[in-house]
C-alpha cells in the first residue's frame, strides 16, 4: 500500500456514516424502562477518620510518657567560663600568628578543652571525651596554621 492509497482511504473515513441499522428505538426502550435507583456507596470515611485519630492519640500518648520517663543528664563540666581555669580573654601574644581576628575561636577552643578536660575529670572511663579532645586539639593545630599564613 502506498502513500497515496493510504491518503485516499483517510479522506473516504472523513466523510458522514449511517450507522447499518436505527438506534433510537433502542435509546428509547431503555429511557422508558423503570429506573434502577442509584445506589449510594457506604460510608467508610467516618470509621475510618476515627480509627486514624485515635491511633494517633495513642501514638502520641506513648512518645509523651516516653519522653518523661527519660533520665536527666547532668551536665559534665561547668558552664561558666569565669569559673573554668585558663578560659577568659586571650592575650594578643597568645594568639596565632598576633592576628587579633583570631582571638574569638583562640577562646572558643580554649573553652572546650578546659571543659572537657574538667569532663574527663569527672568521668575519666568516657572513651568519647578522649575523641572530642583530640579533635579539639585538631582544631587548635589547624588554627595555628591559618594564624601562621595570616601573620
């Protein structure tokens, strides 16, 4: 079949189509007959709405008596920087390569190893504090370094 055969029957199926025999007696027998009264589907939204709400009041129920019943961590180290040893202002000759915008994290980790060394006092077992001191000390090394390129 070629294109202009295909073409050609296209152009035919354009065209008006009696359908091969009357269908409006058939519309009209079925208009007249009694009609089927519609049947309305069950209502399941409402149990199911309730059955979601009160698992969610359960849920939540639980996770608050959970989170009651969870001890009280007391804190590791003192809070107070006046009262930690070697934690207040930092002298501009202790400060990585004399850069005073570097006073601010010079402090900041001069902070957290006091604590944590007073952490580590109180529970010396804590094998994490070791980890967090190293990295402080880490910290320290790197700010050093950026002291030194500053300076």
């Amino acid at each position: 079949m070629t294109d202009f055969e295909i073409q050609r029957r296209l152009r035919d199926l354009r065209g008006p189509v009696e359908p091969s025999r009357d269908l409006w007696p058939g519309i009209a027998t079925r208009l007249t007959a009694a009609p089927v009264p519609a049947v309305a589907p069950p209502r399941r939204r409402l149990p199911l709405a309730l059955a979601a709400g009160v698992t969610l009041a359960a849920l939540a129920g639980v996770l608050a008596i959970a989170l009651q019943r969870q001890p009280v961590e007391r804190p590791l180290a003192r809070t107070d920087p006046a009262a930690l040893p070697g934690v207040g202002r930092v002298p501009l000759d202790q400060v990585p390569g004399g850069d005073p915008r570097l006073a601010g994290a010079t402090l900041v980790i001069d902070s957290a190893q006091a604590q944590l060394e007073a952490a580590m006092e109180q529970q010396p077992e804590a094998v994490f504090l070791v980890g967090l001191l190293n990295r402080t000390h880490a910290q320290r090394m790197k700010l050093e370094r950026i002291g030194a390129q500053a300076g």
